[in-house]
C-alpha cells in the first residue's frame, strides 16, 4: 500500500482505464490477493516482464565480448514483445473503459463525464499498449476538477449541433499495488519521457 501520493512524478501520456467499483462493506485485497485475481493474460504479461527485467540485470555485467549474445537476447526479447503486444489486443478488461492522460508509480488521471465521489475505490486496470505494461490495482479518488470549457468535447445531436459535454479530470492513488508493478510503471514513465525528449529535439 502507497502512502506517499508524491512519491513518483506523473507523465502525460494517452492510455487506457478500466474500472469497476469496489465494494466499501469489503475491505480491499492484499497485494498477494490482488495477484491471485489476476486474468490469465495479464498473469502471462507480468510474469514475462518479471522475468525480462531479471534478465536484463544480468546482462548488464557481461562484457563486451558477449555483445553478440546480447543483441541475439534483444531479438528475442522483441519477438516476445510483439506476442505480448498481440494477448494484450485480446484481451477482455474488466470494468468501464476510461481514457486516461497521466500515469506514474503513485497513481494515475481519467477524464470522465461524471464527477466521480472523493475516496471511492475502484478495481482499476491499467493499459499502457506503447510499454506493453497491464496491470491491476486498487485505485482511489483523490481529486476531480471541471476542465476548461474549451478543453470539453463537443458533439452532434439532433436537436443541437453545438451541445456541450463537461469533462472532468479525476486523479486516482494506488491503495493496493505490487511492488514490480510499481517498477513496471515508473520504468514507462521515464521510458516515455525520454521518447518524448528526443521528439522535442528532433522538433528544434
């Protein structure tokens, strides 16, 4: 459990959110409890990620007679990385999809029509498609706050060609998380960040 909602910075980056309200009469589930609820197809991403960031430990201390060996293990580990990319694609999430602009190890942002209620928990389902990262936590409301007008959608209507859908940025915490799962997202974000680094400069 997070205790320290600072703990990690938030990137800005699209991803997607699904959620499903947790009951308040239970309380929420340990992290081993929240392993053992896991889908199949998200077991299979996580225990291959577990196992690349095992592997890649060790290929840090070969030297530089074993870089054949390690550009044929980067091989590899993209053709995985492709497998995982298609079970992610099949997969059935659970819950309502939410489209989600900020992530980091603490927690992460989902605009919604609806103000989402302070301190409810959700079962919450992170797919980050670009870092090949799904995962499943228990997630808080911490904050939820009005956009900018002209940050709202509009749509068509019969009635009203120019009606007005507020949209709401609600920031969540991690109640219940593992920990690999916490390094898996602060590897995105900063896997991310530097992308998006190199996309500045290109720009100049």
């Amino acid at each position: 459990m997070l205790t320290d909602s600072s703990a990690y910075f938030s990137i800005n980056h699209p991803f997607d959110v699904y959620l499903s309200p947790w009951d308040s009469t239970n309380s929420p589930p340990s992290a081993e409890l929240l392993s053992a609820m896991l889908p199949s197809g998200l077991q299979l991403i996580s225990d291959v990620k577990a196992l690349e960031s095992d592997c890649l430990l060790q290929l840090r201390h070969l030297d530089d007679e074993a870089k054949t060996v390690v550009e044929f293990l980067k091989l590899q580990s993209r053709k995985i990385d492709m497998v995982l990319q298609h079970v992610m694609a099949q997969e059935q999430y659970e819950g309502d999809k939410y489209a989600a602009t900020h992530f980091g190890g603490s927690g992460f942002t989902i605009i919604s029509t609806e103000p989402l209620e302070l301190g409810l928990e959700f079962k919450a389902t992170l797919h980050i498609k670009e870092e090949l990262v799904a995962l499943l936590s228990i997630a808080k409301v911490q904050s939820c706050r009005l956009l900018e007008q002209p940050q709202s959608k509009l749509i068509s209507t019969p009635n009203d060609s120019n009606h007005t859908i507020a949209h709401y940025a609600c920031e969540f915490s991690f109640t219940v998380i593992q920990e690999s799962d916490v390094e898996q997202l602060v590897k995105a974000s900063l896997s991310l960040q530097q992308k998006q680094l190199k996309l500045r400069q290109l720009a100049r």
